[in-house]
C-alpha cells in the first residue's frame, strides 16, 4: 500500500531522481525531488531492490525549484529535472559527473567551462520519437512512453519541441485515431503501427516523417497524405518495417543499414551546422539539438588546436558530423563508422560540400590497422565520439599505438568517460579540463567534452597523408 513518507535525499541518479537510502540499504528514488531539501514524498511502489517515490510538497523548498511548465511533467517523465532552475540543473549535472569521476580515482579531474543551449529550455528538441498504444478505456493513442512505464501519455503541447513538431504530432494522432490505425504487437504480431518518428531541420524548417510499423495496408498511404495535407513543413514521410520483439525503434540488417520505403514526398532534408550541408534520410542519426551541435564542433576544434594540416581522425564518425567539420578546417580527416548507411551519408556530404574526407566503413577496432597504415608516425588528432557503452575492449591500446598529439573525448555518458579516462591516464596522457554542453535541457543527460594531451616526443608538425581515392561502389 502507497504511504507518505518525510525524507531528505542525498543524491541524484542518472535517470534525474533524488535518491534516498535507507537504513536497510534498499534506496528509494524520488522523481520531482532535490538532493538536500527536506520533502514529503508519495512512495508509489515498494520493490525488492528499490522503491520509487513522488516528490508531494516541501515546507521549506529548495531555491533552484520552479513549478514545471508542463501538464505532463510527471505523467510522462522525459523532462525528469524541469523542477529545477537553470543554474540548479547544472548543478544536478555536474554533480552526476563528478561522482563518476571520483569512482574511478579521477577527483583531481576538474569541471570547466558550461556551454548552454542557444535555443534555450524550450523548442529546442527537433527530433521527436513517439509511441501508439491504448487508454485504459481501450481509445487509440498517440505519444511519449511514460516514466518507467510502456503507457502512452499524448504530449500535444510538449514545450521543449519545436512549434512544428507540435503541429506534426498533434495531425499524427488525430489521423492515426481518424484512421483507425491499430497499435503493432510484436508478440501477438497484429496490429499495424509502431511508433513514428519526426525529424525537422533548424536550417530549412522541413520535417521528415517515418512511420515504423509491422505490416503495410493502403491506410498508412491516406495517413501520410493527411500529415502533409496538415502540416505543409512536411517535405517526405516514409515508412519503415519492423518486427522484432522488444522496444528498438529501429532494425538493421547484417551491415547495420536501415531500410525504408517512400510513402509520399522527399527522401532527405538538410541541416547545415558550422557551414557545413548535411543531408539526413529516415533512420539518419543526428543530433537532437543542431544548436548545440554546433557550439560543440567549434569548441572541440578549438580545443584541439586543429588547424590547416593537421590530420584529424575521426572514430565512430555517423554520418560525419565531427570529421567535415575538422576537414573543412584543416583540410583533411579520415573517419571510421561501422553502419553502412551512415557511411554512404557521410561520402556523400563530403562530395556535396567539396570537402576532402574519407570514411572507413568498419568497426573501429577492427579498421585499426588500416587507419595505423595511414597514420603511422604522424601523430594526428584523434576524435571519439563512442555509444553509450564508451570505448570497446582494445580501442584505447590500438589508439595509444598512433602517438596523437591530443585526444578529444565527446560522451554522452559520463560513467563511461571516466572509465575510458582513467585507463588513458594510466597510458601517459594527461586529463584536461571537462567542458559541460547542455545538448538536452531539463534533463540529467550532458554531453562530456574533454582533451587529453599525448606525450611530447617530438616536435614534428603533424601532416595529412596523401589522400586515398575512395570510388563509389
């Protein structure tokens, strides 16, 4: 049975909660609450490992609370730090980022510079994901997965998407309920639509539309002429078939390419960030935030001192946001990116903007030697941009081998980071300053921006190497 309960917590956790531990050890997560604020909290479940709680009221209420400017706040979950002001959400970020740091003996490690969202708390998000299932009632939905739940909360008004995206999402649901088009069950296999997916371009305005599903009937056709007929910003929707169990959004085939088929419209839009052009297809990923995207680039350049000449290297380059933008600068990188469909993009940018970069099309580890082949004795730049599960078993010593001059480290996960950061350390390289990048307001997640600094055994000016035809298979 739910209780009240009055507790303080101590810390945040990486989904956003206050956390509180309790006597017997079993924490009890506090969604709504601040770490140091005495509260009055609603624990919702008691489980065997945790409890969850939600935060009610507090007599005396931290100075960084605001009242969230959202219905669906607590309903939906995706903003779980929009209780906070400004300056307290950074607190709670970086506070995550030094716990991480100091679990891997990394407390001498500083926090520098804050790099905010141009765009600001609100409509800054230009990617919205959305999921279809049921009320309690048994009424078709359209929206957001809800906090720790698969329930569909409807987000009409979300106020951290963009203005279009509201409008695409609100002609989405009334078309799919108008329609009747059924929730997909992977398990059952019934039902036709998964989820949907809305891309928009800061640049051009333009949404791209992909409607993941797991079958095809002449409805999803009318859906996709109604969206556009309602929103005119929508250059394409498209459609994308999948039936595997679980929750992905998206599946791959044996050369990590997603597969779409055209419905109605364009194939692509474009983005353009730091004077380069991207073009960005249904299943492209893409920064979320452009804005940030682009103070993240520049800096990370800066940071490395990449000028005319300097080969930069690029791992886990997507469709090459980080390796153009080093090319048009010093004239030449080289990235390495083991989904196919990622690569093609990313040959294809470089064409399109006339920029001189080649991409590998492998796993890092693996294209290692080549990329040692390449560079070998040329000290170049290196830049990793890794997933969530940070460097692979292997990668940091196949690093290590090319000698860089400097090491800039992007992550979205700071546990990670600073795992990869400690064992870099111990290989020579020193840690500078971590800079803080607010790719996604009112939430814990940070992007993590470091350089480390390789040792100084020599003197030599790093130089490209000669440039390697790649020809268009």
């Amino acid at each position: 049975m739910s209780d009240d309960v009055r507790v303080t917590p101590q810390a945040w956790n990486p989904r956003g909660e206050a956390v509180i531990v309790g006597s017997h050890g079993k924490p009890l997560m506090v969604f709504g609450g601040i770490p140091g604020e005495e509260a009055t909290v609603w624990v919702q479940h008691k489980g065997r490992n945790q409890s969850l709680g939600l935060w009610r009221h507090s007599d005396t209420p931290d100075p960084h609370r605001v009242e969230p400017p959202c219905d669906r706040y607590t309903a939906c979950g995706g903003c779980p730090l929009m209780h906070l002001d400004v300056e307290g959400q950074w607190m709670a970020r970086e506070a995550l980022v030094r716990e991480a740091l100091a679990e891997h003996g990394l407390d001498d490690v500083t926090i520098g510079a804050r790099h905010a969202s141009p765009d600001g708390l609100d409509g800054y998000r230009h990617v919205v994901k959305l999921g279809t299932g049921y009320s309690d009632q048994g009424s078709l939905r359209v929206g957001a997965w809800g906090r720790r739940t698969r329930t569909i909360v409807p987000i009409p008004n979300c106020p951290v998407t963009t203005e279009t995206l509201r409008r695409c999402m609100s002609a989405v649901a009334h078309h799919v309920i108008e329609l009747n088009i059924r929730p997909y069950d992977p398990e059952a296999d019934s039902g036709v639509l998964r989820s949907v997916v809305l891309r928009q371009s800061r640049t051009t305005g333009e949404v791209l539309v992909t409607l993941v599903v797991g079958r095809r009937i002449r409805q999803l056709t009318d859906l996709a002429e109604a969206i556009a007929n309602d929103v005119s910003e929508v250059a394409g929707v498209w459609m994308h078939t999948n039936t595997d169990p679980g929750n992905a959004i998206w599946t791959r085939d044996e050369w990590g390419a997603i597969h779409v088929r055209p419905l109605i419209g364009k194939a692509w839009i474009e983005e353009e960030v730091g004077g380069v052009s991207y073009r960005m297809g249904p299943g492209d990923f893409f920064q979320t935030n452009p804005a940030v995207a682009e103070v993240l680039y520049t800096r990370a350049l800066d940071a490395l001192q990449v000028q005319h000449g300097t080969p930069v290297v690029d791992l886990y380059a997507g469709v090459g946001g980080m390796a153009l933008q080093a090319s048009r600068r010093s004239g030449w990188a080289l990235g390495v990116e083991t989904i196919e469909g990622a690569v093609v993009h990313a040959r294809e940018s470089a064409r399109r903007n006339g920029l001189t970069a080649e991409f590998l099309c492998e796993d890092v580890f693996h294209a290692m030697p080549d990329v040692h082949k390449r560079l070998g004795g040329r000290r170049p730049v290196v830049v990793v941009n890794p997933a969530r599960r940070g460097l692979e078993d292997g990668v940091i010593d196949e690093i290590v081998k090319l000698e860089p001059r400097r090491i800039g480290y992007i992550s979205c996960n700071p546990r990670a980071l600073a795992r990869d950061l400690a064992l870099l350390r111990d290989k020579g390289f020193t840690i500078g300053q971590l800079e803080l990048f607010d790719m996604f307001p009112n939430t814990p997640h940070v992007e993590v921006l470091v350089v480390l600094e390789g040792k100084a055994t020599d003197q030599r000016e790093p130089r490209a190497p000669r440039r390697k035809v790649v020809r268009r298979s």
